[in-house]
C-alpha cells in the first residue's frame, strides 16, 4: 500500500471512531437526561393545556409518556416541540388523522405518541423492531401498544432505554411514565412493541 493511500485510510478509521465516540457521547447524555426524569415526582396529567412556543412544557410536576421524552430531549439542547411543530407546518398531511385537526398544534402535537413516531421515522432514525433484548441500545425510543395491537393507534406509549440493567442483566431498563409518574423499570416485552427509533436530532 502506498503510504499516501496509507495515511488517508487512518485518516478515514479515526473520522469513523472519533463519530462513533461523539454519537455514544449524545446517547449516554440523554440516558443521564431520562433517568434523571425519573427521579422527580410526576403526577400523571394527561389534559390539554396551553403551553408557550418553542420551549413550552406542561406545569414540571405534571406529565405523560411523552413529557418525559419531550424534557430528556430538551436536556441535550433538542426541543421536540419546535422541531415537530415545524415539521407538521409544513408536512401536515404526513401526519396521523386520529384527532379530528384541521392543521398543527404547537400545544399538544409533539405530545402525542403517533405524532412523533412519524416525526422519527421522517428523520430516517427507526431502527428494526426485534423480540432481543440486546437490539435495544441506551437512549433508544420504543413505542409501544398497551391493547396488544400492532397499530399505530388506541393507547399508545413511549419510553427511553437506559443504560441500567435488569437484575439478570438480561435487559435494560426504561425510563418511562404509564400513569403512575416517572420510573425506571424493567418493561420493555410487557407490551407490543410498535417503533424503535434511534434519533440524535
């Protein structure tokens, strides 16, 4: 090998490892983001409410699936709201029909499950649904369908993979709200599973 193409092909191995570390460093910033979600006391409150634009939230002791998602998110500088949002501004018809709209929402779009599942997937970042646990990697998104339906409709729910572990080691844990507040559980095959996403944004 020529040293030239020698140099270049080391050049090209440490751009690859040195996006590979920075893309871990994203992901191990969100599970710190979720886990630490789950340490602050969330009374489930699944109600309309009226929120400021960009960077609205719900009242911070209140929250769904989603909230919980939407604040890990917003803790590595990504604002869910604003980016759906704009999205749908301009894709409208892409999204779900399941609410009657007439056109976006900035209070409540990015809070709905089937919302942001398309919104990923738009973004190229769904990964392939598995029944291994070990397909499923720290700051991954699941959604899952709590009436055991494989559609993207009914109850719906979403939840972050961390990077804490089951007491088998066998899986990881999710951070995640089902209505009883932020918790880090051991649930991912408790529910049919509808979307596996990996986004960095």
């Amino acid at each position: 090998m020529k040293l030239k193409s020698y140099k270049t092909l080391i050049f090209c191995l440490i751009l690859v490892s040195f996006s590979f570390k920075q893309d871990n460093s994203f992901f191990q910033k969100l599970v710190v983001q979720a886990i630490n979600q789950t340490k602050i006391k969330v009374t489930y409150v699944p109600a309309y409410v009226q929120i400021k634009y960009p960077n609205g939230d719900v009242p911070v002791n209140t929250g769904v699936c989603t909230d919980l998602v939407i604040r890990a998110y917003r803790g590595v500088g990504i604002d869910l709201q604003k980016e759906v949002h704009e999205d749908m501004v301009k894709n409208f018809k892409d999204y779900p029909k399941l609410w009657s709209l007439k056109s976006p929402d900035s209070n409540i779009d990015h809070r709905r499950v089937p919302n942001l599942m398309t919104y990923f997937k738009k973004k190229k970042s769904d990964v392939l649904i598995s029944d291994k646990a070990e397909d499923y990697k720290p700051g991954d998104l699941v959604t899952w369908n709590l009436q055991g339906k494989k559609v993207v409709s009914g109850i719906t729910h979403i939840g972050i993979v961390t990077d804490q572990k089951t007491a088998d080691g066998k899986r990881y844990l999710i951070a995640h709200n089902i209505g009883g507040g932020n918790t880090l559980e051991d649930m991912l095959f408790s529910y049919v599973i509808i979307g596996h996403y990996r986004f960095k944004g």
